[in-house]
C-alpha cells in the first residue's frame, strides 16, 4: 500500500511525491530499493534534494533493573538511518519524474515477520523533499523486513525444543557489553518448554547482526519467589556469537541453541541476579567491535514523543 498526499507546507500549488518499494520483504544488510515518483505543481519549484529516512516505532520504557538501558516511560518515533536519494534540480509545472534508488539496510534493522506472521513491529520508509529552504516529511511507506536465515535457524531451533511465541517490541536503549550500534533492540518474548518452565517464567531473544556473524542475546526472567537480594526476582543474560552460515562441526543449530539454554538456566541458577556472560561459536570477538567502531556514521537518533497514528499522522511534517 503507498500513501500520497499533497506536500502541505509547501503550499497548495507544490509538488506530490510518491514513493513506491519495490515488491517483497527486505533483509537486514541487504538492499532496499523502489522509486520516487514526483510531480510538479502549478509552478516550477528549485528542488534542494531528496531523502528517505527510515522510522521505527519503539517503546522507551525504563527498565527497573540489569544489562538493558532504556529511556523514559511512553512511546516514539525513531529514526535510524537516512540516504539522500536525489540532489539539488529543477522541478517544472506539471512535470512528473521518477527517481530510482538502491540503499543498504543496517545489519541490525530488526525483522517485522517471525514465525510467517507480523508480531507487531512497525517500521517505515519515510521521504523528505525539500524546496526552496522548506522541508517536507509527508510521504510515509511501510517497511517489511524478513529475518535472515540464521535468525530464522535460530527461530526455528527454539521453535523444535518446545519454545513458544509471546510478543515481539523494540525497546529504546542499549544492551550494554554487546556491540550494538541502532539506539533500540528487538525483543522477542518467548514462553518455555516444561523441561524449563519451573526455572524461568520466559525468554526474551535479541539478534545484533554484523557483516560477519550474529550476536545472540538470552535473558532468562523468572517472575516471583524468593532471590539472593531480596527483590521478588532476577534476569540472567547471557550472549553468544555465531557465523551467519551457522555452527561448525558436527553441530546443527537445534544442538547449538539447546546447549546455550541449558548454559542460560544453569548460569542464572548458579549465579543469581544479574549474571551475565558471553560466550563465540567460531567468530571472534573483533569482528563485532570492529562494527561498532564505526557507529558513527549512524544518522542522529531522533525521538519524537507523540507518535500518533504512524502511518495516518503527521509525524515530523515540516520538521527540520
């Protein structure tokens, strides 16, 4: 579905912009590509450029405790990368015009289908014109984003050892001692076999991906009881590295996945509250911090508290 509308802050008599995706769901580290369909309006207009901005909705509730950072209590817009598509032309009176593009996704961007339905993550593709020193952010598109196929071996993995599905979000904030480079996470909420039900009420999942390999992060929760510092519970995270192709040797990822659970529950056990630990399945330790070494041509992060509707809105029109 594409979303058009007239570019109010440019006047009545501006330009409309279109922004068409090509068909099917993208994968984080690959290629995004469409078009950018202008239109003139009733008189020439000096276009300054063109750019996509691509928004996710995310939610910033302060965790009360651990490894997660987060932000205030609430919900907002965020935007994670950008790429001009279009620099500085002239636009005539009626003139319509197409504006092709390609751009790289960022390896973390996180995957709004698991398990072959939407969980509820929203993320967009949304398009700035700016004309003679006004900018415009009107047209807003839905993104898809497929995991990739480790994610999805993983998945899969939990899927075969009894694992259920409880809820997906993305949470503002970072995970500290990983490589993670976005200003959110993707959590996956996942509800435990028998065999661990009485060991941990759930577990939440979190891919980092980079070029080279895959971060894996498991947070064992376990609501109530009694724990060593008195509160009524404790979380234990833990995270492994795995090559995008998957486990070497004689180990398959049902076996690899299984054997980072039992590792997860029998380290919170042992150690409490707060244990955390980190472990590589053949990829070293340098390949994620070489990654996030270069965080800094990450697009400024920007938090825009009232969201409202994310695709019926207007969510930054006009913004600078």
């Amino acid at each position: 579905m594409v979303f058009k509308r007239l570019l109010g802050s440019l006047g009545v008599d501006g330009p409309t912009v279109d922004t068409v995706l090509d068909p099917g769901a993208a994968r984080p580290g690959g290629t995004l590509s469409g078009r950018v369909r202008l239109v003139g309006g009733t008189r020439d207009h000096d276009v300054e450029h063109v750019a996509l901005e691509l928004v996710a909705r995310v939610e910033t509730e302060h965790p009360e405790h651990g490894e997660r950072e987060g932000g205030g209590d609430g919900e907002g817009v965020v935007v994670f990368d950008r790429h001009t598509v279009g620099q500085a032309f002239r636009l005539a009176a009626g003139e319509e015009t197409s504006l092709p593009f390609a751009v790289e996704l960022p390896w973390e961007t996180p995957a709004t289908e698991l398990y072959g339905r939407p969980p509820g993550i929203v993320l967009g593709v949304r398009t700035e014109l700016a004309v003679a020193g006004a900018r415009d952010k009107g047209d807003l598109d839905p993104l898809t984003v497929a995991p990739l196929p480790a994610q999805e071996a993983v998945l899969e993995a939990l899927g075969g050892l009894g694992f259920g599905f409880r809820s997906a979000d993305l949470q503002y904030g970072r995970i500290g001692g990983t490589g993670q480079r976005l200003p959110f996470h993707q959590e996956i909420e996942l509800t435990p076999p028998p065999r661990y039900a009485h060991q941990v009420d759930e577990i939440e999942l979190t891919f980092l991906a980079v070029p080279g390999a895959l971060e894996v992060v498991l947070e064992a929760d376990k609501r109530g009881g009694p724990s060593s510092d008195g509160r009524g519970g404790h979380d234990a995270l833990s995270r492994f590295t795995v090559p995008h192709e998957g486990p070497a040797g004689p180990h398959d990822w049902s076996a690899l996945v299984d054997g980072w659970i039992q590792e997860l529950v029998e380290h919170r056990a042992s150690y409490g509250s707060h244990a955390v630990y980190g472990h590589e399945s053949g990829v070293g330790a340098a390949v994620l911090a070489g990654a996030a070494g270069v965080a800094g041509a990450m697009v400024a992060t920007e938090v825009v508290d009232e969201a409202g509707d994310f695709f019926g809105g207007d969510s930054g029109d006009g913004e600078d």
